[in-house]
C-alpha cells in the first residue's frame, strides 16, 4: 500500500466508525434481512440434490417434486428479501450523501470566508454534484455486493458442505485463486483511479485557467507555453487512463478464474467425486450452488469493488480529507508555464529595455513601405461599400462612399445600432464587406496580411483591455520605439498620472480587474497613442471618461501625427472634429458641425439629444 492509501485509510477510518456506530439499528435489520438471503441460497442448491436423491432416482416422483417446489418457494421469496434489503439500505446511504454535502459546502465556505485560504475553490462544484454521487452510489454498491457474498457465500458453502465435504475440496482452491488475484489488484487500482482523477482535475482546472486568461496569454506570449501544459496534462490523463485499463484487464482475469474454474473443475472430478460416495444429486446440487448463488454473488462483488470501491476511497479523502493532502502536488513549471500570468517575465516590449532613443522597428519599417502610397492617397477610402449579415438580410451598410483624408480627424455619429461599430471593423480589415472596396493607404485591407494591418491601423473597442503585467508593458505594448521619456510625456498627457503612481510607477503590477472601466480605457488610449501607426480607429473608446477626460484625451489624439476615426460618444467629439460623417440607415452625410446642421435633420434631431 502506497503512503498515500495508508493515509487515506488512517484519515477515513475515524469518521467511518462514527458513522456506522449511529446506525446499529440499521445495520441490525440489514444483517437480517441478509440472513434471509442466505437461508434462501442453501435451501435452492439443499433441495434440488435431494429433489434428485430421495425423488427422482429413488422411484418417488411427487417427493422429487416437492423438494423442487421447496427450491421454487426458496428462488420466489428472493424478490421479498431484495425489497426488505433496499429499503433499510435507504437509512445508510441518504445520511451519507447529506453529511458529504455538508462537508463540501462547509470547507468551501471556509476557504471562501475572512481568516480563510481565500481564492475560488474550482473542484466546489464538482464536490457538491458528481463526486457525492459517486460516493453515495459506490457505498450503495459496496454495501448490497459485500452484504450478499458474505451471506450468499455462507449458505453456499454450507449447503456444498452438507450435500459431501469432497465438493469443497473441487471448488475452494479455483474460487480461492481467482479471488486472491482480485484481491492482489485492490491496491494497485486504487492508486492508478486516484492519478486518474487527479489528472481529469489538473487538466480541466488548467482549461478553465487558459480559457479565462486568453487575451492574457496572446499579449504575454505565452501561449505556446500553456498550450505545451495542456499538451502535457493531456498526455498524463491518457496515461492514467491506460494504466487503470490494465488493472481492470487484470482483474477480469481474475475473475474467470474465478467465476469460471470451479465449475470447470468440478465437471473434470466428477468421476473422482463419484468415486469418494458423492451422488448425482449432490452433483447436481453442487452446480446449482455454483450457477445459482455462488458465482453470481462472486462476480458482482469482484465488479463493484473493483471499480465502486476504489472510487469510493478516493472521492471520500477527496471530500472529508485536508485540503492540503488531498490537492494533487503542483508540477515543476516555468514561467510560461503558467495559466493565468500574474506578471509575465517576457512580454513584447518590457520597461526595463525600453530605449531611450527612438530608432528602427518592424511597425516603422511596414509603414515607411507606404509612405509613397500614403502621400498620395487618401488615408481611408470606401468604394460603394455594401455590408449585410446575411444573404437575405437589410444590409447595414448601402453602397457607402467615404474618403478620409491623411492627418484628418473625422466623427462617425448615429442612431444605435445603425453600423458605426461595423464601418470601424470594415476600416480595420476585420469584417470584409458584401460587396464594394475598402481601402487604407491606398491599398485594399481585404486579404491584406494581419501583421501589415496591424502597423498601419489600431482599433480601440469600447471594452477596453488591459492584460496582466507592469504599466509600462501595458502602455509600449504597441511600440517597440517607446522610450521612457516618451511613456511618461505620454502619461501627463492623457492625465494618467495618479493611476500610474498608485500602481508604483511603470513598473508597478497592473491587473485588469482592479481598475475601473474608464482607467481601462485611458491605458488603451495611450497604447494607441504611443503606437507608430498612422490611423486611429476608437469604437466608443472614451464612453466610460467623464467629459472633461474625454476631451483631454481626444485633443492628444487630434495632435498625435496621423489620422483619427472616431466613433462619437457624446456631442463635443463631433464638434472637435474636422468633419463628421452622419449614417442614418437611408444615407450617409458627411461635413462640418455647421454644414451638418443645416443640411442633415437626424443630425439636428442628435444634437439636440445630446443637449437635453
């Protein structure tokens, strides 16, 4: 036995007694019940030998069919026995299943309470559903298999004692070698269901970390760590899983050695057994008590406590163990490794080697590539762009033209719901269009490769993301050309100087949850204004800013070299712009705040919303 078994064993024993000790009326009235059922296996095997003996061979017809009756009576009475039985089972079962609950949801809430180890406890829920039933299921199993072997093996072994002791001499060393072999594999598979289970935990604990920490591990790089984690973690489940299913091919060996060898046997002696003054009807007898009760009762015992009763001892230390000793050991891991990153050691560009000049990047490069094109194109240029979502769908957007000029500062405004989201996601490159053309820098954005996008454009949404990490790696993530001195111009800039400070600087630890919506917002912000690419495109991006916010960080936008596409949240953005572009569903106008109130009703119709 493992140190581990042992342990478990030392943990559960205490609580099982306590257990049992409240409950000897129960187990009384099952002991009884059970001694009916043995009653029952040595009547059947007892009264078909005799039916035979004293019946049949013997010239007396009715006495062979009474003694057959008898065995009738005794198999018929079995169905009273198995009703008594269930219902005193329900006494030990149900308090079992509602004192694991108990247990569960008490060290849950200990863990979740002041005082406590705090963090979210992801194996609760598992705790409360499928681990308790597995344990009320496998206890009701092992206690109806144990309770009838012991006590079907009894009356059958009686009965084969009573019928000639020679019988016993046939059968007991096949039966006992089968279950010596089943025995032998008790242990063994105890411990491969435990790595199983803990292996199903660690991997579904490390899914449910990388799919909570997605955008973290895109931004951190690391994801092909936690992918070669998950790979790993995939590789131990399965393995458990072969070794559990080798135990289990050990212990159906064992089992034909038992369930099948002793009949076997006894069909090989019988010349020998006819020998020694055993008679046909014993014969006969014997095979019912091996077909009959014996084998059934050994099969169902070998199967429920191979697979029930190792799953009960686990689930049991799972639930009423320490939650030190029962959480599987961590496995060495570096820093890649792990899911979510609490603060990353590489990200893409790290304070610490921010240089303090500006010079070459790939961002820069991709974009001096087109700097003729950009020179002589319009920054953004939309063809006879038609979007719909759907074949038979009202589309969102209906043959829109639209030219950006470079260094233009240009307002999109709308109803709700009228494709101002969309038109930023189509200049992105993001969403292809139904039909028409969308150009940036001159050059078509369908089909354009994400990396070339990505220098020439930067969408801000209105849910802004942050990702664990220092401030400065959050601020530089899109330029690898910041230096410090340009982080904390920036910083004043935007008027993110108190945030900055309370987290300790650039260096200090940022994480997204611990910030409000609209400092969420003004991080993004920044990042996109330090970005070399020369197209802006914010979604909503300052809704959560109060006003005075909202303008400060439009204005720094407005004087940031490069184009700026924004989709207004509040009048005062579409005054600031150069012009705005009005989308009302039939047509598209685009001009000056004055040229747009006097030419576009919807657009008066919104600004005096946006003065109420």
């Amino acid at each position: 036995m493992t140190s581990a078994e042992a342990g478990a064993l030392r943990r559960l024993a205490p609580p099982a007694r306590r257990f049992l000790a409240h409950r000897k009326g129960v187990l009384v009235r099952l002991a009884l019940w059970s001694l009916a059922e043995s009653g029952q296996a040595f009547l059947v095997g007892h009264a078909v030998a005799r039916s035979v003996d004293e019946g049949f061979l013997a010239g007396d017809p009715r006495r062979g069919l009474l003694w057959l009756g008898v065995a009738l009576v005794a198999v018929l009475s079995g169905a009273r026995v198995v009703r008594g039985v269930f219902a005193q089972l329900a006494g030990v079962t149900e308090p079992l299943r509602d004192g694991l609950v108990r247990r569960a949801v008490d060290r849950s809430m200990a863990r979740a309470a002041p005082g406590g180890p705090g963090g979210t406890d992801r194996a609760a829920v598992s705790r409360l559903t499928n681990q308790v039933e597995i344990a009320r299921d496998s206890f009701a199993g092992l206690v109806l298999t144990l309770r009838s072997f012991v006590f079907t093996a009894a009356g059958a072994l009686l009965g084969l004692l009573s019928l000639h002791p020679a019988l016993l001499v046939v059968v007991l060393p096949p039966l006992a070698a089968g279950l010596a072999l089943f025995l032998v594999t008790l242990r063994p598979m105890a411990a491969a269901q435990r790595r199983a289970l803990a292996a199903d935990e660690a991997l579904g604990d490390h899914a449910a970390s990388a799919r909570a920490a997605l955008r973290d591990l895109a931004a951190c790089g690391t994801g092909p760590g936690a992918e070669r984690r998950g790979a790993d973690l995939v590789a131990d489940a399965a393995a458990a899983a072969r070794t559990l299913a080798g135990w289990a091919a050990v212990r159906t060996a064992a089992l034909g050695v038992a369930g099948h060898l002793p009949v076997l046997a006894l069909l090989i002696a019988v010349e020998w057994l006819r020998g020694h003054g055993v008679s046909v009807g014993a014969l006969l007898g014997a095979f019912t008590y091996l077909v009959q009760s014996l084998l059934p009762a050994l099969h169902t015992l070998m199967t429920a406590l191979g697979a029930a009763g190792s799953r009960l001892l686990v689930v049991l230390d799972r639930i009423l163990g320490p939650e030190t000793e029962t959480e599987p050991e961590p496995e060495p891991e570096t820093e890649t490794d792990r899911v979510p990153v609490p603060v990353p050691d590489r990200v893409p560009v790290p304070v610490s080697v921010l240089k303090s000049e500006p010079g070459p990047s790939t961002a820069s490069a991709s974009v001096a590539a087109f700097a003729v094109d950009m020179a002589a194109a319009p920054a953004v240029e939309l063809r006879a762009v038609t979007l719909s979502y759907g074949a038979r769908a009202e589309p969102v957007l209906d043959a829109l033209d639209l030219c950006v000029a470079p260094g233009e500062h240009l307002a999109v405004v709308g109803p709700s719901g009228i494709g101002k989201s969309t038109l930023t996601r189509l200049v992105a490159g993001t969403l292809a269009p139904s039909s028409g053309e969308v150009r940036v820098a001159g050059r078509p954005v369908t089909g354009r490769p994400a990396a070339e996008l990505a220098a020439l454009r930067v969408l801000v949404p209105q849910d802004a993301y942050v990702f664990s990490g220092t401030v400065g790696d959050n601020l530089a993530y899109l330029s690898t050309d910041a230096c410090r001195a340009g982080l904390d111009a920036a910083v004043g800039a935007f008027g993110l100087g108190p945030l900055v400070e309370r987290l300790g600087g650039l260096d200090g630890t940022v994480r997204s949850a611990e910030l409000s919506p609209g400092e969420r917002q003004l991080v993004a912000l920044v990042r996109a204004y330090l970005s070399p690419a020369p197209l802006l495109l914010l979604d909503e991006a300052t809704c959560h800013l109060d006003p005075a916010s909202e303008a400060r960080a439009e204005e720094a936008l407005a004087g940031r070299a490069g184009t700026l596409v924004v989709v207004a949240h509040r009048l005062s953005s579409a005054v600031r712009a150069d012009r705005t572009l009005v989308l009302d569903g039939v047509r598209a106008r685009c001009g000056t705040h004055a040229e747009l109130l006097d030419r576009s009703p919807l657009y008066r119709d919104l600004t005096g919303h946006w003065n109420s």
